[in-house]
C-alpha cells in the first residue's frame, strides 16, 4: 500500500514554504476572503501569491490544495466561483470544497480540477460521499471528527474515494459545517463567513486576581492566577451544567493521533491532515517535520517512534479525539 | 403570496418519556391547528428503540385528524445500525421523507422529498441542485439571515419548491459524536443511562458568570433562547417563505400553533403573539437575531434595537 500523503496548512506564503521545506507532500492554503474556513486578519493568499506558492511547490515535487470551503452566500456567489476559477487558472492540484452549488459549479466549469469534499461538509457515511463522488466526481473526502478509527474502517471499504482524515491540531468536537454556536454569540460563523469565535468579537476583562473571557455577550472562561488564559474558542470554554463547572464540550486540548498510525494504516486512510492554518511557520516547521519523520519511520519498520510534540501541543495536552470509542 | 401558508410541527428533539410523546401526539392530532407533523428521533439513534412501536399508532392518529405525516430522517448518520435505520425510513412509501443529512439526500434522489435543516441550503445554486433532484421543500437553517431566506424563495419559486423557515422553539446549534448530556453526568455515550430523558426541554448551560447560555440535548446544542419570529412572519410571507415551522416543547403546544395560525389568518398581529409567547415561556428569553442578521441570541424589538 501507498505511502500516507501528509497535507499541511499554510496561512502565509512563508509558513508554506516551511511546509514544503519540512516535508509536507501537499499543503493546503485559501485566498484572503470569506470564501474559506480560516478567514482570520493577517491570513491567507493573494491571487499572485497563491502563483508563487504554486510555483515554489511545483519545483520540489509537491501539491498545493486550495479550499474554498465555506458556503456562498445566497445572492453573492461571486467571490466563490472567481476564487475556483482562479485556483483552477493557477496551477492548484485540487480545490477542498463543501457547497453542493459550488461543487455542481466546479465540476461543470473546470471538468480537469481535482475536487476534495471538505470537512465542512461533514460527510460521514458511505451513502453521502457516494453522491459527492457521483454527482460531481469527487475523488477525495476529508472526513468529519465524529468517526472512530473503527468507523472510518468500515467506511474506506465502500466508498469510492481516497480518504483523508485529522491527525493533529486543534479539534471540533462539533460535527463541521453543522455548528452555529459561533454565530449564536457573535452573528459571525464558520460557514458564513469563514470565522468561528472571531478575535473581533472577544474580549479579555480583569476581575480581580482572576481574568475574565469573553466572546459577543458571553463569558467563554475565567482564569485564576495560576492559570494561563487561553483563546475562547466557544466549544473550548468553561461552562456549568448540573450545577458544576466544567469543559462540558471539550477540553483546551490538541488532536494528535501520531499512536494511532498503524489504525489509520489498517482502516485504509489515504493521507494524513494537520490543522492549523492560522499559525506561524515555526509552528508549522516544526509540526510537520516531526510528522514526516514519524511517518517515515512508520513506512519503514512498521512502529511508530517516540517523538516529542509537547512544544506545540495546545495547553500542553492532547487527544485521540473521537478516534477513540471513549472519547464519546 | 398566492402560496396558502402552512404550519408545520419538528419533530420532538428530546428525550420524552414514550408515553408522554404518545399524548403529546394525540392532543396535536385533536386539537392543534398545523397542516404538517413531522416525526423521527433524529437526535440520537440510542433512542430511536423506545418509540418504534408507538409511531405506527401516531401516524395513524395524526393522518386520520387530516395531519400530512412527514418522517425525519437523523441528522447524524456513522453506524451500520444508523444506515440501516435510514435505508428502512427510505423504504417508507406511503409517506414523506425528510433528509437531515446527505447521504439521506443521495437515496431519496428521482423522488418527491423534503429537505431538513440539518442540511445545508446556503445559496440558489444548492437548491437549485435539490430541486432538480427531487426536492418538494427545503427547511432553510436558522441561521441564514432575512437576505439569504428572501433570495432563496425567490429561486425556490421558480423551481417550485416550498421553503420553510423555523419559527419557534430553542434553535439547534450543533451535533457531535460525544454525548454532552453523559459527559455532564460524568457518564460516556455508551453507558449513557439515558440521562438525556431527565431534561424534557434541554439541560441548562450556563456561562460562569451564570448567564444561562446554551440547552444541552444529548448530542445536540441548542440556543437558550427561544426563536421567535411571529413579528416577523408577513415579512417572511411577502419574502415567499410558505411554511412555518415550530419546534416541539413542554409549553403548550397547541396553544403556541393556535397563536401563530391566528397570526397567519390576520386575527392577531405578530407583536401580540410574540408578548403572548413570551409570557408563557418562563424558563427563557425569546430571540430573533439570526433573521435580523445579529447574533442568534439577540432579540430585535419592533424599534430595531436589540437586546441579549
């Protein structure tokens, strides 16, 4: 069997060439507007960029991916169908899309372009990449985090295309694509409009010994003195129910699923996904060498290495999400 | 505005105790005026068992009170279990399906069916595609704010699609594989207890500042707040929207369907119903500010300004 295919985020034209220089064999970047799932202040490609980064990829042998996988805008399809028109004129291998218009809208368009379903569109049995892969000729899904490895086996063995999944990076305990929650508090989401808990709406208030986070009209957190304050993502806040406090959605934690490659070997996944478009490229240097070396090392004797992420481990912790029955 | 406006009812997203859904059924069949119930566990597939052997007898009941019975189909489907449950609902075909997730959507492909709001229609190319598939009426998400819903209609029309728009109830925000219900309970899905079933309406989530927040549903998150858009309802008329969908909880139900058909025939003004509504929901706010283009938690009075 095939070697895993390891994909790698880039939020600037410098953390791609970190990608490429660690030793992504595809790296997976969007254009700087609404029309991806990572439109932050600060990120993401211009056209002459996205040319470059083509380019710089192109002459060391690898990939370069471009989502465009948020869900156009009832009246306003424009801004997504010039950015598939303008990934399929530069030289993209693939586009990561969700939209089924925008999908029928590619596939008409440009029959040669390589479509990827995202996980925006959470598809997660083998009936709905079935229609992905009929309709529209989809040749690889990004599957959604609610699978165990034990599912995502069942799954590689009907459908009818690669499949890619999440090994680390932050993680959605939300099915993706399905989640307003973001929007509930801010009016601004992911699917809209490529934000969730977006820096503009958040605010940090001192209480005393204690700091406060907020997200719009919500407290997301409050932090002793003792503990550091992390970013409040809506589904990583701390919440009481049943009359106790507690992470009730999921814990400030990464996905790291490097344990987990001989599952994902057995369950037939194709290749193997970081998150983490909105970080800086030592972030992204050092993730995906790592990575690649214990990849490397897994294709060649068949065990996984001992290799140390702790550095760039959110809250210095990790999880095999719900690759893991217990996880649920 | 030539398309007659009908009230439709959600499936009961919670937990309820078999016999207290039976009732519930019953009294919709004999008393509430919706042209339209729409039934299925569509939350988890864990309790799916517990209402097998009453749903014949509801769907009967409802059918014979000249209800048009429709069956949802899950939001989420991973399991072999789930896509067997699914392949069967598909099987149905005396009766409406609703597709809540894609692979639903690609079975009931080259006949009539509806469309959920668990699926995402987002813009005029996505539902022109489901239209062109079968696709009758598509529940639009209640997220998609006024803009959206209008040009939606507007191309829905001209396929001849119904678009619907919820118009009552906690909002769904999310679903997961992890059972948050559990996870409070310091349980895990699989041995879950069912301790979904001791909240009839969701599990109160507060922020640490004990602002109440969010209602938990076992896998799903929904609002707090109570969407209410009887203010809003000719503007979503004038807009094309044609059906009207309310989602089931404690409060009286047949006197919520009473108040919006009231305001749907021009007996009582949307404003009214609204300060009614609100009066006999005490546990929540209501709110509106997913349609008025705000955060979903707002409630945007009839001056415009809005309040959270």
């Amino acid at each position: 069997m095939a070697s895993f295919e390891l994909i790698c985020p880039a939020g600037t034209p410098a953390a791609l060439r970190a990608a490429v220089d660690a030793g992504a064999d595809a790296v997976y970047c969007g254009f700087r507007d609404e029309t991806n799932a990572r439109n932050f202040p600060g990120l993401n490609f211009s056209r002459d960029e996205l040319a470059e980064a083509v380019r710089y990829a192109h002459a060391r042998g690898r990939k370069v991916f471009v989502a465009i996988n948020t869900y156009p805008a009832a009246g306003n399809a424009g801004p997504w169908h010039r950015a598939v028109d303008d990934a399929a004129r530069l030289g993209a291998d693939a586009v990561i899309m969700a939209d089924l218009g925008l999908l029928d809208y590619a596939a008409r368009k440009h029959p040669d372009l390589r479509l990827h379903l995202s996980v925006q569109a959470s598809a997660a049995n083998p009936e709905a990449i079935g229609l992905f892969h009929e309709a529209f000729g989809v040749q690889r899904v990004v599957l959604p985090r609610v699978l165990t490895v034990a599912d995502i086996k069942g799954l590689t063995a009907q459908a009818p295309v690669e499949v890619e999944v999440f090994v680390f990076g932050g993680l959605c305990p939300m099915a993706e694509g399905r989640c307003s929650l973001s929007s509930y508090a801010t009016g601004l989401s992911p699917n809209k409009q490529g934000v969730c808990s977006p820096a503009s709406h958040v605010r940090y208030e001192p209480r005393g010994d204690e700091l406060v986070s907020r997200l719009g009209g919500f407290t997301v957190n409050v932090f002793g003195a003792d503990e550091p304050a992390g970013y409040p993502t809506l589904c990583k806040g701390r919440f009481a129910a049943q009359g106790r406090a507690s992470y009730l959605f999921e814990e400030p934690t990464s996905l790291n699923a490097l344990a987990l490659l001989p599952e994902l070997k057995a369950a037939g996944v194709h290749a193997l996904k970081i998150e983490g478009r909105q970080r800086g490229k030592a972030y992204i240097a050092s993730v995906v060498s790592t990575y690649r070396q214990a990849i490397d090392a897994f294709e060649r004797s068949g065990t996984v290495p001992h290799v140390d992420l702790d550095a760039v481990i959110e809250g210095s912790r990790d999880t095999a999400g719900a690759y893991q029955r217990s996880w649920r | 505005m030539t398309t007659p406006s009908l009230l439709t009812l959600g499936p009961v997203l919670f937990n309820w105790p078999v016999d207290q859904w039976r009732d519930f059924y019953a009294r919709i069949a004999d008393e509430a005026p919706v042209d339209v119930v729409t039934l299925g566990e569509v939350v988890c597939s864990k309790r799916a068992p517990f209402f097998e052997d009453a749903l014949p007898e509801v769907i009967e009941r409802l059918t014979d009170a000249g209800k048009q019975v429709v069956l949802a189909s899950p939001i989420l489907v991973t399991t072999e279990r789930e896509r067997a449950a699914v392949r069967g609902l598909i099987g149905t075909e005396d009766l409406l399906v609703e597709a809540n997730d894609l692979g639903a959507v690609a079975q009931l492909a080259g006949r009539p069916h509806l469309v959920g709001p668990f699926v995402n229609v987002y813009n005029e190319a996505t539902l022109t595609w489901l239209a062109a598939r079968g696709a009758t009426a598509v529940s639009l998400a209640p997220e998609l704010p006024a803009p959206s819903l209008k040009a939606l209609a507007a191309e829905a029309a001209r396929h001849g699609v119904a678009v619907e728009a919820q118009v009552f109830g906690r909002v769904p925000l999310a679903i997961s594989a992890r059972c948050y219900h559990a996870r409070a309970h310091g349980l895990h899905k699989d041995g879950c207890q069912f301790v979904c079933g001791q909240d009839a309406d969701g599990m109160d989530v507060e922020t640490l500042d004990a602002q109440p927040f969010l209602a938990v549903n076992g896998l799903q998150t929904l609002s707090h707040t109570y969407l209410c858009l009887a203010s809003e309802l000719d503007e979503l008329r004038a807009m094309g929207v044609s059906r009207f969908r309310l989602s089931p909880h404690t409060v009286d139900m047949v006197r919520v369907s009473s108040l919006f058909r009231d305001a749907l025939d021009g007996r009582r003004g949307g404003a009214e119903v609204a300060a009614e509504l609100a009066g006999m929901i005490d546990r929540a706010p209501l709110a509106n500010g997913f349609f008025h283009d705000r955060a979903g938690a707002a409630f945007v009075g009839g001056d415009g300004a809005a309040a959270m």
